[in-house]
C-alpha cells in the first residue's frame, strides 16, 4: 500500500487552489525516512471495506466528442473527422446530421431507435443489437430521450440504412457512433471495489483493488473480464496482523501539464465558460463555450494555417509566433482578445437583445467603441517599447561591455547597436541559449529551426567577431580545408573506418582523419539524426561495440515516432538496425489482418536503399 496523510484537507477557500497538493505526497526526505525508519520491519493491522458500484456508458455523441474520440483513437484532427461524419450523412446515409451540440434524443424518437436496431441487427452488430432488443432495453429514459437537451439537432447515431462501400477511416468512425449507440441502452457495468488500510505503527497505508462484477455495455468494447490497472488484493480476515516486508522511499518528481492535443483542447474550448470569474458571464456562456462544433475545427485550423500553433504528431504546440502574440497582448493591457471573457461578454449582450434588453444598434456601437480603444492602445507603442515581463542579461555586450536587456522582439544593448533578434527561423531563443552564445561565441546544436518550406533543422548558431549570429551546419567543406584541435578534447572511440579517433565537432561526431588539408578519412555523423540528438554515451557505444541501444523518439518524413538501433554498417557507415515487429493480430477465423504475411527481421538500411518509413540514418550528411 501507499502512504497517506489523514488529515489533509483541501483549501476550499483558495481561489488558485495548488493542484499538486495531495494526501499521498510526502515533499520533504527528512518525513519520508522518518516514516520508513519507524515502520520498517514492525507488524500491521488490516482493516478494509468492499462497496459495490457502477459505471454508466458514457452519453451520445455530438460534434465535438465524436472529434475528440476520434483524435483520441485514431489521431484524426478534428477536420477530419468531421469531413468524414459529413460524408457518412451526406453520401452514405448512414449517419444522421453531425453537426449538432446535442448528446440526446427527441421524446418521440423510441420506436425509430427500434427499427434502427433491426437494421444493426443484419449487420456484425447483430448480437448487441439482437439482445437489446429482446431484453426490452429501449424505452423511454430522460437520460437519452430528453427534449429539453435538444437544440436544433439531435444526438448523431445510425441511421436506417445498412453501411456498404465504407473506406477504411468511414468504417472507422461508423465504427465509433454504432458502438456508442448500442453501449448506452445496455445496463452499466458492474464493479466492487476493495479499499483496504493497514496501519504500521499508527502510519496508514492504502491499498486499492477492483474486480468487475458484470460487464454490462462493456462488453460492446470486448471488456468481457477484469481489464483494469488495479491489482486484485490478497484475502484478509479483518484486523489481521500482518507482516511488513519492506518499507521503500521512492523518490518522485511532478511533472508539467500535458500538452494539448486537439481532444484535449475541444474540451478546454467547450468548457472554456467555467474560468470565468464574473457570475453572470459565466452563466451566459455555460452551454456555448468557445465556437460551437460545427465552428472549433476550424478556429484550430485558423491557428495552424496562421502558424501560431503547430502539430508535432499529435501535440498542439504553440509557436514562437503565437507566444510573441500573446506576450504583444498583455503587454498592451489587451486581455480581453486572448481571455474567453470577451466571448462570455458578447454572449450575455446577445441573451440581452433575446430579452429585449438591449437593442442591434446599441450593441454594435459597443463593439466599434472596443475596437477603437484597442486600435488606440497599440498605436501608442513601438516594436521594441511594448511592456512585458523581460529579463536582464548577465553577460555583458561583446561590442561594448554594457549590460543587455530583453525587449519585446530583440536582445539589446542599452549602450550600442549590438543587438539579436529573438526568433529565428520560427525559433524563439531563450534567454539561457543567448547568455550561452554571447559567453562561448556558439550555441548549440538546436532543433526546431523550420526552412523557408517548413522543414525542421537543428543547427549551431555562432557569434561573429562582427557581432552578427549565424548558422553553423559543419558542413565538410569547410573542415576539408581547416585543421581542427582535439588536444584538449575527449576521444569518444575507434573511427570504424580507418582506427583514428572520434571527437565532437560542431553539429557531427568527426574522425580526427577526416578534418583538414591532408584528411585520409571521411568518417562523420550528425549529432542529431531525424529530429533526435544522439547522446555522446550513445556514440561511445556505437563506436566500440558496434551499435547503440534501442533509441526513441526518432522522427520519420511522414512525421511518425518510431525506434530503431544505430549500428555500424558494411563500409563503415552507421544505418539503422529494426526491432523484429510482433505476430500481426489474428481475426477470429485464425488468419492475419491483410492476408498472411512474412514473420519480419531485423534489416540494417543505409542511405542508398530506399526505405518508406522510417528512413535510413547514414555515416554521411543526415538531411534535416
């Protein structure tokens, strides 16, 4: 079990309550060894209580969570996901209209779900729908017939008409909206939960088991069994004396939010209405949220098209574009365009004009007196006079030895003309990169640089004697001609090409041979290699045993992860080594999906094969 505090309470009271506070976490060692040191080795009494409980299927589908299931599952942006529910309405019929907010039925609608089930009923659903029908399940229930939770569309399910011609991402999400209208009729599932304590010298600590009882609509999504991460417990008889075998500190670290993927952010864009203060702001905003579904695809595509955000796999990540527009906003004392508040303003000005309240003319001479005051408070700044929370710099100007200071696009000195833009090629460079390059005159390497066409590079940035930054790719031409020092540098193993030593050299790890006038080697590989840095320990093991250890995070052209070994090649050269995949998944007639295919192996590719993905890592330039 698990330590935890018994008398932690949450501070209801608090405004910014600290989500990090809670009763299982011990923040400081002196506590954690003490609790270990006094429990260690001593015996423990168990008490625990068993409660049965249920879990209801979740509600029906609208828009926006059919988009966040489908980018949860799938990894579809919400676009598509909406291109392909369109589809399944329009040209198939299959669907009914997607693009609602509703998640529930029209009163009236019982027996058209029954002539819906007879047609799943011809279908691979048949079972699911064959049993719901014979139990009677479909009847009337508030919770999916309910006019008052309806507005001008109802909840997407199925139609009458039988799927057929489906391409594989519209079966897909048919898949999802089937599966969801079956669950919900189905009874919920069943659980009992063990929640047991055992106190060690007065220390308590909790142990946690469910076991599923019934599967009920689970059962539509294959959970016939116990599928879940917590542990069955070991039988006790209450107030057992128990034995205590070990008592361990595991040292933990909290870890940042996640970021935002386009399910996550729907959600936050739906409920945005609820981080507003102002009560009445609140409650005009309650059922409405940030867009609407038919419209949030789009604003996140606006976002993207605009490059403020950009996709990496299936993270949302602001650019540096996006956090200099933010930064722009507040430092004009402009929060309204970037604080769902302004949305919650306009939406009770809109339920004011419902109500008669408030007339067309009056509300929009409201909007055109805002834009005018923001039009006038930008007008007031220059580029590099725009307030803002910036630093001073710690190192002092290479030109003059003045002190240089953070402004809203540049670092400036505030005694000469020195200065460095802060985003470069779409890359913003932080303060602790800038005082590293004005100190060793080089930075780097770094990645998420993009090229003119969008491509990511990683590179190093050097400090001219002129003062001016500038990429520097270690492009061999300029190591041909350049005899390079590796005196006082560390070797990090066997060339595996010609027996010379191997040193870090800018953006490569470099034969010693390979460099200068009378170079006799041409060994060398980047030190990033598709959008991942290769550790020097990584390079030591390449280089003595002939391959690293199974590396991740490498990033295809396509933009797809995967993991592949770095290994010494024929010629010397470093290519991939693969893992052997596992057995595809067999379907219930005993063949594999897609035919039966070769079992694999482990490939070892260089550059001159052709590989769809991932591609190839070489001994010579790796391409951005």
């Amino acid at each position: 079990g698990r330590w935890f505090d018994e008398t932690f309470a949450r501070d209801k009271t608090s405004k910014e309550p600290d989500d990090q506070l809670k009763a299982e976490r011990v923040w400081t060692q002196a506590q954690a060894d003490a609790i270990q040191a006094k429990c260690q080795g001593r015996p423990g009494i168990v008490t625990e209580e068993s409660k049965p409980t249920t879990q209801l299927s979740p509600l029906l589908f609208d828009l926006t969570s059919l988009q966040r299931e489908g980018n949860s599952r799938f990894g579809y942006p919400a676009r598509r996901t909406l291109q392909i529910a369109q589809a399944l309405y329009e040209k198939h019929k299959v669907l009914t209209y997607p693009r609602t907010d509703s998640r529930a039925l029209p009163e009236d609608y019982v027996e058209t779900v029954k002539k819906v089930m007879e047609t799943l009923g011809e279908t691979q659903f048949a079972p699911f729908a064959g049993h719901i029908l014979k139990q009677g399940w479909v009847r009337p229930n508030k919770r999916i017939f309910n006019n008052a939770k309806i507005s001008d569309h109802f909840a997407i399910t199925p139609t009458q008409l039988a799927p057929k011609n489906l391409d594989t991402d519209e079966a897909k999400i048919y898949d999802l909206v089937t599966r969801r209208f079956l669950a919900v009729f189905y009874p919920a599932a069943e659980f009992l939960v063990t929640t047991r304590i055992t106190r060690v010298e007065n220390e308590p600590f909790k142990s946690e088991g469910k076991v599923m009882m019934a599967a009920g609509w689970l059962a539509i999504y294959g959970r016939e069994a116990q599928q879940d991460d917590t542990p069955m417990l070991t039988r006790v008889e209450a107030n057992e004396r128990v034995a205590t075998r070990e008592v361990e500190v595991v040292p933990l670290h909290t870890k940042p939010p996640a970021r935002f993927t386009e399910a996550t952010l729907l959600g936050a864009m739906e409920g945005a209405g609820k981080l507003i203060e102002d009560e009445e702001l609140r409650d005009a905003m309650s059922a409405k949220g940030l867009g609407t579904p038919a419209t949030r695809a789009a604003i996140i595509e606006g976002l993207i098209y605009e490059q403020n955000v950009q996709r990496v796999m299936r993270d949302l990540q602001a650019t540096a574009k996006g956090i200099s527009l933010i930064t722009l906003l507040r430092g004009l004392s402009i929060p309204e365009l970037c604080s769902p508040e302004l949305t919650g303003n306009w939406e009770f000005k809109l339920k004011q004009m419902e109500r008669g309240e408030l007339g067309r003319t009056e509300f929009m001479q409201q909007i055109a007196e805002m834009t005018q005051a923001i039009v006038a408070k930008t007008k007031q700044y220059e580029s590099d006079t725009v307030p803002g929370d910036y630093s001073l710099l710690g190192t002092p100007c290479p030109k003059c030895s003045a002190q240089i200071k953070e402004t809203y696009k540049k670092y400036q000195c505030t005694s000469c003309d020195f200065s460095l833009w802060k985003i470069v090629a779409s890359r913003q460079i932080d303060v602790k990169e800038v005082e590293e390059l004005l100190r060793e005159k080089k930075v780097g390497p770094l990645q998420g640089f993009k090229s003119k066409m969008g491509r990511p590079f990683a590179a190093l940035i050097k400090l001219t004697p002129e003062g001016k930054a500038e990429f520097d790719f270690g492009q061999p031409n300029g190591e041909a001609d350049v005899e390079v020092d590796f005196t006082h540098q560390e070797a990090l193993g066997p060339c595996p090409k010609c027996e010379g030593q191997v040193f870090e050299n800018g953006m490569h790890y470099t034969c010693k041979n390979a460099t200068g006038p009378a170079k006799k080697c041409d060994f060398r590989t980047s030190k990033i290699i598709l959008q991942r840095e290769i550790e020097r320990g990584q390079i030591t093991k390449l280089l003595t045993a002939r391959k690293t250890d199974l590396l991740q995070k490498f990033i295809s052209k396509k933009g797809r992860p995967f993991s592949a070994f770095l290994v010494v090649g024929e010629g010397g050269k470093v290519g991939f080594e693969f893992a052997p995949r596992a057995a595809a998944p067999t379907t219930s007639v005993g063949k594999r999906r897609g035919g039966i295919k070769k079992p694999a192996v482990s490939k070892v590719k260089s550059a001159s094969e052709k590989t769809p993905s991932p591609p190839p890592a070489t001994g010579e330039d790796i391409p951005y």
